[in-house]
C-alpha cells in the first residue's frame, strides 16, 4: 500500500460537525414507512443515475427506476442470457448494494480481504485480478485507525481506487467501498445518503481533488473535499425532507373543517398533547363528533394515538 499522510484540520472538524447535524436531522425526521421506502428507492435509482455519470454511461433516472422496478423478470432473463449491457451495468449498482445492506449493515463483523474480493466479484472486471496483498495492507490500515467513519470511507475510495489502472469497474468498486465502510459502522443515514451526486454534479472539482491525492501521499485535501460533498448532500436531503413534510401535510389541512383546524394549532407545540374529554369541552360537542374528529386527524397521518382506553391522548406527527 503506497504511504499516505493526512491532517485532521479545523475545516475538516468544521464539515464533520455540520454533517453530523445533518445526519441526525435526517433520523430523527418522522416518516411514514411508505414514505420512507419511497425515498430510499429514489436514492437507489440517484446513486445509479450519478454513478454511471461519472464513468460516462449516462442513463435517464425513468429508464433507470423501470429497470429497478422489473428486476425481477431481467434477473430471470439473466439465465437465459438476454440482458443487454445497459440492464446489466444498472443491475450491478443495484446488486452491490443490496449485498453492502444485506450483509453490512451496522455489523459486528470486521470487514476483510475476503469481504473485499466478494464487493469485486459484484462490480469488478473478473478478466483483471486485484492484488490481494494490497487489499490487506489497506483493510489493516483502515481498521487500526480511529478515524471518524466519513474519514474512513474517503479513504478506503482512495485507495482501492490506486490499486489498478482507471476503468469504469474500480471506479464502482471503490466507490462501493466507501459504502462498505459507512453501512457497517451505521452512517448509511436511512438509505439517503447519495455520495455519487456531487462528485458528478461537479465532475471537474471532484476529478480534481481525486486524480492529484492519487499522485499524492499527503490526501488531506480530498478527504476534506469528500466530507463536504457529503454534508451538502445530507443538509440539502434534509431541506427536501422538510419542503415534502410541510406540503404534505398543506394539502392533508385543506381536508380538514374549521373545527378539526383549530384542533391542529393548539398543537403546535411539539409536546403538547390533547384528549377527547379536551375537545369536547373546548368545542361543547358531544364525545362521538369529537372521536370523529380525532379519528379523522389520525386518519390522515396529522396526528398519532398514545395509550389505550380512557389514557388514549393524541399529539402531533
């Protein structure tokens, strides 16, 4: 493994911080199951679409996500040799992320050589052999640091990436080694995080910082660079997550009569809570129009139910 030195500088601590901020916004954000398998299906087909990107095989998101979505049938038609390349390539990303989440996710298993080579068998070219010792030399490097995991994933890219001539398969294999390394110590951040979409938004940048650490044996500039391409990422995930939420529940309000309305402002405070009794007093109705009310509100996702019986109390999503 070629020598490697970095600085843990003020501007790195500065992005890390600001990333994990951003990370645990994005866990803690309430979402609905379907919603959420939504979204994480979404960055499936955006971490495809901006990986082939930066190895020039552009691929439209909607043929991408049609493709994801019948990879039932083009995995059957695999056995009988009809999936073309364009399949094929789509099918590979999917595949070596199924395995990182399958297989990785927040394991207790130290990842190995062993680990390493099943990745490249998933993405890599079988006709070129990737230099075990150097993979050895790489996983005793990574596992005997202590770095912050996002440091970690940078460097784990990096240096696969310099263990064999550029190609479009060790740019996916590195690239699905950062992921490795980020699934296993649990910064995968839900299934959201997109690492590919800066780096082929501003191919220029990123293939700057990538191709000069390469050269280099000082890497501070690209972990720094790769730390804050993913904190942008996250905190623009989360704002998205936000916008979504707040026009979701708009259009849910407009559903809503004057009375159930005012039921919602007197919860805006996150802790507040409220009963059936609560509203039949405040409104003077009776306790069936205010279980229609509350049913309603629970109903369309505005409000959650605590408790059974006569301890059942409402709060806000």
């Amino acid at each position: 493994m070629s020598p490697i030195a970095y600085t843990i500088s003020p501007y790195l601590l500065r992005y890390l911080t600001r990333l994990e901020a951003a990370r645990q916004q994005i866990i803690l954000f309430p979402l609905a199951p379907t919603r959420e398998l939504g979204l994480q299906f979404q960055a499936t087909v955006d971490r495809v679409h901006f990986g082939l990107a930066l190895v020039d095989e552009p691929a439209h998101p909607d043929n991408i996500r049609a493709i994801l979505a019948n990879q039932i049938t083009f995995t059957m038609q695999s056995k009988l040799n009809y999936k073309d390349q364009f399949q094929n390539d789509i099918l590979r990303y999917k595949m070596a992320l199924d395995y990182i989440k399958r297989e990785w996710r927040l394991s207790s298993k130290a990842i190995t050589v062993s680990t390493l080579l099943e990745l490249y068998r998933l993405t890599g070219n079988p006709d070129i052999k990737i230099p075990e010792q150097d993979l050895s030399d790489i996983v005793k490097y990574l596992h005997a640091s202590n770095d912050n995991p996002f440091t970690q994933a940078a460097l784990a890219k990096l240096q696969i990436r310099r263990l064999l001539p550029d190609s479009n398969h060790i740019e996916l294999f590195s690239t699905m080694s950062a992921y490795l390394f980020l699934y296993q110590s649990g910064m995968d951040c839900r299934d959201l995080l997109v690492l590919e979409s800066s780096w082929a938004q501003e191919r220029k940048l990123f293939e700057g910082y990538y191709t000069t650490s390469i050269a280099k044996s000082n890497v501070t500039g690209w972990i720094e660079y790769f730390v804050k391409t993913v904190c942008t990422q996250l905190e623009t995930t989360f704002q998205l997550l936000l916008q979504s939420q707040t026009k979701r529940e708009e259009e849910k309000v407009g559903k809503l009569n004057e009375r159930q309305k005012v039921i919602m402002s007197l919860l805006d405070d996150p802790q507040a809570i409220i009963t059936n009794r609560t509203i039949q007093k405040i409104f003077h109705i009776s306790p069936i129009t205010a279980s229609r009310d509350l049913a309603r509100l629970t109903m369309l996702g505005l409000l959650i139910q605590q408790g059974k019986g006569r301890s059942v109390r409402y709060t806000r999503i």
